[in-house]
C-alpha cells in the first residue's frame, strides 16, 4: 500500500491563503493519506491572550500545566477541527485525532535533559512534554482501508491518563515509520512557509538539495542548520533509518514531493 503521510506546520496552519491551497493539493492526492499538523503560533497567541507566558528551548515548547490546558483545547480543538471541517468541505473523508485516540501514539513525560540555554549548560524540564514511545500503524492501517483519512493533532498520552505535548515533526515521522513497519509504502512529507532547507535563512533560493547523516552533522556543526529544523531533520533522518521510502522537507504549496530538500 502506498501512502502519504503530510506534516503541515503551525506558520501555514494560521495563514487562510496558504492553509486553502493546502487543503486543495492535499485532497487531491491520490490513495490513502494522513495530515499530522502542527498550530505552535496559534498556541503561542491563545497563550499571551490568557496571559500565560510561552518558553522555547532547542525548537521544543517547555509546556507546565497551564501550557498544556492550552494546547490541549488549540491542537485538539480549534486547530484539528478546523482542518477536518475543511477537508470534509473537499470530499475528504476525515477524522481528527490525537495520540490517545485509539491508543494510536502513546509516549513518555520528557526526563530532563542537558541542554545549552543561552550560551550556558543546565538541565532543562520541558514539563508535559512527551517522548514518542511507538505509534500503532495497524490501527492506522485500518482506518485508511475503511476510507478514512486520519487527521492527527500534536498530542499524545502515557497511558496512564495524562495528555502530553508532542512535537509535531516526531508525531509525523513516527506515525510514518509505524505504516512502514506495517507493510507500507511511505512517503512522508514536511510541508512549511519555505521552499526546502535553506543554507541561507534569507535567501528563499538557497534551498540544500539533499540531506545526509553526514552532510546534516557538518551544517548542524557550522550553524547553517539551527533552532526548530534541527528536530525536523533528525526526525526525518531516524524515519529513513527505519524503512519510510522518502522523506521530503518543502513548501506547502509544493507537496507532490517533487521538490524542496530531499533526505536520504
């Protein structure tokens, strides 16, 4: 079985324009698909309304008990139902869900970690933030052969009846790797605002054509690489190790995956 499974990040999931054209390319790819989704900025917005601080270390959201009541209802709700709505509207056949729904993704509260934090090192506590532990592409698996098409939020569970945060990447290279290890063909794609990978963050043309694991330690080295793309490769570098047959980093408006940073 052929499938696709389609990151979209939180930048295009708060501009209409881009959100639509998406939405249109995504209803038109053929065969079963899943739309795993981010909404960080729209999170980041509800949060300052609510007067709730947000804090970001490595790329990654430090997410206390607050934080987690608002991603909870902007992931789960306003976001995720959003886009089921508008895919409905295409004829897609969607349903939205977390981690926990079906038991699909289950993870771990995030230990802390050692992490340089404005120059320094210190053991940083992400707080609610969960660690993938396994996705379970059988149940996934059987929703697209009912004709379903899975719309997962950023969330996930432990199992043990707590919500945790999830980064977005992760969710959507996990649950790739989960078709993999079930049989299928994969083909996962990171669609954002930028046109691939770029070596310089101002020039849009600059885009790296291919991604290695050697090639990504040089740039992560010399800081061409930084900030939020370093999990998206290291995720989409770990889904190549585990079977996913391409991985493609590019604009949303661009997701027949013909074009964009390709990693091998």
């Amino acid at each position: 079985m052929n499938i696709t499974v389609i990151k979209v990040g939180g930048a295009i999931v708060e501009d209409e324009k881009q959100l639509r054209q998406l939405i249109d390319d995504f209803a038109e790819i053929e065969g079963p698909k899943i739309l795993v989704h981010g909404g960080g900025r729209r999170a980041t917005k509800v949060a300052a309304q609510l007067g709730i601080e947000s804090r970001m270390v490595g790329g990654r959201r430090i997410t206390d008990a607050d934080m987690l009541d608002v991603v909870t209802m902007v992931y789960g709700g306003l976001v995720n139902k959003h886009l089921v709505a508008m895919l409905q509207a295409k004829g897609v056949n969607a349903i939205g869900l977390t981690g926990a729904d079906m038991d699909i993704i289950r993870s771990h509260k995030r230990p802390l970690k050692r992490m340089e934090v404005d120059g320094k090192e210190e053991m940083v506590d992400f707080g609610f933030v969960g660690d993938v532990d396994r996705a379970d592409g059988k149940t996934l698996m059987q929703l697209l052969r009912q004709g379903a098409v899975p719309v997962i939020a950023p969330l996930t569970h432990d199992g043990q009846g707590n919500i945790l945060n999830t980064n977005a990447d992760t969710m959507a290279a996990e649950t790739a790797c989960g078709m993999a290890a079930e049989g299928g063909n994969v083909t996962l794609i990171y669609s954002f605002e930028k046109r691939g990978v770029l070596a310089n963050p101002d020039d849009d043309n600059s885009v790296i054509p291919v991604i290695t694991h050697r090639s990504f330690e040089e740039y992560k080295a010399d800081g061409t690489i930084s900030g939020g793309m370093l999990p998206k490769i290291e995720n989409a570098l770990n889904a190549i190790d585990r079977g996913v047959a391409k991985v493609v980093i590019t604009l949303a408006t661009a997701i027949d995956g013909n074009s964009g940073t390709i990693i091998i």
